[in-house]
C-alpha cells in the first residue's frame, strides 16, 4: 500500500507536469510560419495601407494600417490580451472610411520582431514607449488613442505620464488603473474577479496550460465568442516558442513600474464597458469618478469582456463620436 502511494506522488510529481509539457510542446509551430509571413510583409515606408511592418529602430512590428491621407486626425489602437491587432479591424475600417489615419500594431511579446526574453522588458512605461516610437515612425505628431484590455493598462500609462501627445483617450473595458489598483486590493469581489492573474503570473505552467492539446483551453474557453479567422491568427502568434510567454510576460511585469504622481486624467474621456465583464466588478468602474475630467462619457453595455468581438456595432459609432466631438 505504502509503494502504491509512493507511485501515485511520484507521478504527480514528475509524470503529471512532463505529460503537461509534451502536450504542450508538441502544440507549438516549430517552423516559425507566422514570423516568417510578418518578415515578409512590406515595411510602413513602401506601404501605408493594409498589413505592414513598422521599424522603430528597436523593435520592428506587425501592424495594420489605414486611411493614409485622411485629413480628419490620427488613431492609434491598443489591443489586449490574448488578442492581436485583428480584434480592432471593425473600428479600423470604420475609422479610416470616416477620414482618420489609423494605426492597429501587434504590441511587445506579438511581434516577431518585438519579443525581447528579459520579463522587465514589459513594464507599462515601457509598452507605452512602443506607442510613441510607432507615433514617431508613421508621422503621427498627435493622435487619438484606444485601448482594450491591457492594450488599457498601456493606454493609462501613458495619458497619466505623458499625454502632450494624445487628443483623446478611450477604455474597453479596464477603468482608471488607480481606481482598478484600489478594488482589486480592497474589494472582495474584485479580488475574486481578478484570481486569474496568479496563474497567468506563475512562469512555465501558465504556458503549459494555454498550449495543451493543441490550445484546447484557449480554443474552447478564451475565444468561444470571437470568429474563426480571428482564432486562426491568434493562434498562428501563440503557437510559436516564446510567444505565449512574451505575452505572459505582461502580467508578470506588473508592478514594477514607478507610480504616477498625478493620478488625474487632464483628457477628453470615453469609457465602454460590459455590466457582465467577468474580470472587472462594478466597484473598479464607479471609483474612479474621482480621477476623471469634466469630458467624460461612459457607455454601459449588458455585455462581457469581448466588447468588439460581441457588440462592434455599439462600439464603433460611440469612438467616432467620441473623436468627432474632441477632436478639433
């Protein structure tokens, strides 16, 4: 009986994580076939419209790009995790057929070409850097920002450090950081909300998780509301060694920047989000009435987490809106 036991603690503790790593593992595309289609792509300077490459001299990133010569403003947009710039293509269409230049790029741990392996290297400040050395490159002098997600926590940063540039700020989904930061240290149901983080923040296992049995957990639970060929391009990111992590990275990296000293938004606001969101309470959203601006608006909508996945259609018109309004 005791030997029986024996076996059973051993396998759970080797045999159970290599089971884990082999399914994992042999999920991954070896071949590199998503980094070899970006490299592929023409750079910004040969191309200002469709997929391109933007080389900022540090990193070089796959982005989508529209409207060049539109003569309304300029836009970037921020996707979140684990998602890419394809969650944005709505508004993007949209955007540049109303007269705006549009920028959608794949964010730091996306790009093939923007994966540095060092977990520090994905400090917000850091991701919020990435924005204005992409602005710099495509001529965007002062632009209009959207953010969903992490793409938010990006977007916060830097309207909170460094906003001389932005017209004006929108949020899918993730209210004021500081008013988040407060919740999820204080409320109860925040805390709930947010437990998901401790995984996403363990290194190996989390990767080991999301990639098994061909990204079951990803295919089956994350995406179950998004369209097939947004999976398919995804999945096309995550399924190349180092991605996923790159990704991961995010999270683990929280925290470590400096906190803002001024913690009230000096921009013309726009909030969206979803009363059913699983990951953000009410609590988090009704907080941070304190930090906002006088031009604030707030779109609630009886909706997840996945507001451009599920409700573009409410979405898409409330940003234009939004940008027509502040963006002379």
């Amino acid at each position: 009986m005791i030997k029986k036991f024996l076996y059973v603690i051993v396998f759970l503790i080797v045999g159970a994580p290599f089971v884990l790593w082999l399914g994992a593992t042999t999920s991954l595309d070896r071949t590199l076939s998503h980094n070899a289609a970006t490299s592929a792509l023409p750079s910004f300077a040969d191309q200002s419209n469709g997929l391109v490459r933007i080389n900022t001299g540090k990193y070089t990133f796959r982005a989508r790009v529209a409207g060049f010569g539109g003569t309304r403003g300029n836009l970037i947009l921020l996707h979140g995790f684990p998602e890419t710039s394809a969650m944005w293509i709505p508004l993007i269409d949209a955007a540049a057929m109303a007269g705006y230049q549009v920028v959608a790029f794949d964010q730091r741990g996306y790009s093939p070409g923007a994966r540095p392996e060092e977990t520090h290297a994905y400090v917000t400040t850091a991701l919020a850097r990435d924005v204005l050395d992409v602005a710099d490159v495509v001529g965007f002098e002062t632009f209009h920002l959207v953010g969903h997600d992490w793409g938010s926590g990006v977007g916060w940063n830097l309207v909170l450090t460094d906003a001389s540039r932005v017209k004006t700020w929108t949020s899918l989904s993730i209210p004021h950081m500081a008013s988040f930061g407060a919740a999820i240290a204080e409320d109860p149901d925040q805390q709930q909300r947010s437990s998901y983080m401790l995984l996403f923040r363990t290194p190996w296992l989390a990767e080991q998780i999301f990639a098994f049995n061909d990204f079951e957990l990803m295919r089956g639970v994350m995406y179950n509301e998004h369209g097939d060929a947004q999976v398919e391009e995804y999945l096309a990111v995550f399924s190349e060694p180092g991605a996923l992590t790159g990704a991961l990275n995010w999270y683990r990296a929280a925290g470590f920047d400096a906190p803002t000293a001024d913690l009230k938004l000096k921009l013309p606001y726009l909030f969206i989000w979803g009363n059913q969101d699983p990951a953000v309470g009410r609590v988090a959203v009704e907080g941070q009435a304190q930090y906002l601006p006088e031009a604030y608006n707030e779109l609630e909508l009886d909706a997840g987490h996945w507001l451009m996945e599920t409700h573009a259609e409410l979405v898409v018109p409330a940003v234009l809106s939004h940008l027509a309004t502040y963006g002379s």
